[in-house]
C-alpha cells in the first residue's frame, strides 16, 4: 500500500502523496468529509477540484 501519514508529513498541516503532490491537511480533511457524505462526489470522471487560495490580512 503507501506510506503512514506519519512517514507522509513534511512539516505540520502539510504531506506528501503517493503521486509525490503536496497535500494541506485541511484541504485533505474536508476532502474527506466530502466522500464520506457525499459518496459520488468524484463519479463520473471527476477526479478532484482546483483551488486558488488568497492569502487576507486582516486587522480588527
């Protein structure tokens, strides 16, 4: 199979897939909710999603 996720993390929050991507755990966490309550999120050829995060400052 692949590797533990403990043998997977580069530095926390962040790991590393077998395909060799980088992955946030956050991302990969929701991903996973994703599938668990939505089953046949990725049917019919969808394979994942494309993000493009920005980064906020924010002061209060």
């Amino acid at each position: 199979q692949g590797k533990s996720p403990a043998r997977r993390r580069i530095k926390r929050g962040l790991y590393r897939s077998d395909t060799n991507r980088l992955i946030n755990a956050d991302i990969n966490a929701a991903l996973q909710i994703l599938k668990k309550v939505v089953p046949t999120a990725y049917a019919n050829g969808i394979e994942g999603i494309g993000l493009s995060p920005i980064k906020l400052n924010l002061s209060f």
